[in-house]
C-alpha cells in the first residue's frame, strides 16, 4: 500500500471535504483481508520497536488528532497491541489545569516529549490549543495564529535534537460521528465513553473541520509531516497508520548495540 497519498505535502492545497473518510485506496480487497494485512503487520512492529528501544539512539513521537469518536483509542490500541510495553508510552492531553493554563500553552508538552529509545504516542496533544481555543473562542485569533509559528519551531526543536515525528488526522465523516455516539448510547458497555458535552461539540463540526484544515495544512512540514487516514472504516484505518509506521521504523538506520566483550565462548553453568 502506497501510503505517501495520505501525507499532506508543505504548502499543498488541503480540503477536507475533498477526501472521502469512507475511501479505501491502494487496498482492494475486503475487510477481512484488511484484517489479515493488519495482523500480519504487527509481529514486524513487535520486531521493530524492540530493536528501536534496544538501539537506543532514536527517538518517535506519533500523534492522533481527529475529532471526537474519530477513533485515536481503538488506532492506539489496534495498532500498538502487540509491541512490547516498555519502552512506548501513550500520553493524553485533556483540559488544562490551571497551573498549566498559567503558563505559556507547551509548557505542558514538552516534558512529555519522547528521549532516546522511546516511543511516545499522543492522543491528542498542544494542537489543541489551535483547535479548541479557536473555535471556542478562548484567545483572541492573533494569538492561536501566531501558534501555527511557534508548533512548527517546537516540533523542528525536537527533530534537531534527534527525534522522528509523525502525525495523523483520523478522517471521519459527521455521519459517522453520530452512528458512533449513538452506538456509546445505545450499548451499556460504552456508556463511560458517552459525555453530553459531545454533542455541544457536534454542533461546531464545521468550525472545527475548518481549525484542523487550517492547523494541518499551517504544521505539516518536511520533518513532521501530517497523515489525513480515511478513518470510516476502523479496518483500513488501522492498517494505514500501521503501515506509516513500520514504514516509519525502516527508515530509521536501526542496529543492536555492539556486545559486551568477552561473550565469544562464554559458557553458562
């Protein structure tokens, strides 16, 4: 699967409403070979990620942005389920807290950022505060756009000292948003899931579609680009990010340390 298609170019045009959230291309075939492809995809990453964290010379940091029931737990969990805990970390950005709200909007974030031999995933992250001030009107536009600026500079900070970034928006339609919260309504096992400040939400899809159009085609850069995934269909969803990322992972000039010496012979009794 060619997933270059999905990564958002620097200084390209963006639309979303342009993409289909219900596309599949480059995979032809039906959900349950989807699922297959995943599965044959996750012991590579196993693989991978141990050799990545037993290198020790790299870091990757992967975000999940969509909008809400766009789908970044099940991605995480999907794709991540097979690699071996320690050395990945899932960090979770929610409403800040007052002491953070008290400083500058990173503050909260960099901390968090991944060192040498970790993987770690945001699920959500300092693009909120394009997004969710933007369009609740939180600061005034002057400030959230100078943001644009300051997200491109913090993340170019972070790959200057050694660290990959990738980033995917989980595209999904609003159709599909309310066959999903109506799904954490009706079933008593996603009732945890279900907050009626979703469907306060809801009602800004247009304002919010707009932030992300703008915050994705404002940050997506050579270094740190963006992946706008097809995300109706939870299959071929995860198989896309789980592609980007072993894909992620080969570029990488990855190698096992060199042994300790006196191991030639060495017997154990």
């Amino acid at each position: 699967m060619d997933v270059d298609r999905f990564r958002v170019k620097p200084g390209k045009p963006l639309r979303l409403a342009d993409i289909d959230p219900a596309a599949r291309p480059g995979f032809e075939g039906k959900k349950a070979d989807g699922v297959a492809a995943l599965a044959e995809l996750t012991p590579q990453l196993d693989r991978l990620q141990e050799l990545f964290y037993a290198d020790g010379r790299h870091r990757l940091l992967v975000v999940f942005q969509a909008m809400d029931a766009g789908g970044k737990d099940g991605t995480i969990r999907s794709v991540f389920e097979g690699v071996n805990p320690q050395g990945v970390s899932v960090v979770s950005f929610k409403v800040p807290t007052p002491d953070q709200a008290a400083h500058d909007f990173l503050w909260r974030v960099h901390p968090h950022a991944p060192g040498n031999g970790e993987v770690t995933v945001f699920n959500r992250s300092h693009y909120e505060d394009v997004l969710v001030v933007r369009v609740h009107d939180l600061v005034p536009e002057a400030r959230w756009r100078r943001r644009y600026h300051h997200i491109r500079e913090f993340e170019q900070l972070l790959v200057d000292e050694g660290t990959t970034i990738v980033k995917f928006f989980l595209h999904i339609s609003k159709d599909e948003q309310a066959r999903r919260l109506q799904e954490r309504i009706d079933d008593p096992r996603k009732h945890w899931k279900f907050s009626h400040a979703d469907l306060e939400e809801r009602k800004r899809w247009d304002d919010y579609a707009a932030a992300y159009q703008d915050a994705i085609h404002e940050t997506s850069t050579t270094q740190a680009p963006w992946y706008v995934v097809p995300g109706n269909r939870n299959w071929y969803r995860n198989l896309v990010v789980a592609t980007v990322m072993l894909n992620t992972f080969q570029s990488l000039d990855l190698r096992y340390p060199d042994p300790p010496p006196g191991l030639d012979g060495l017997k154990i009794t």
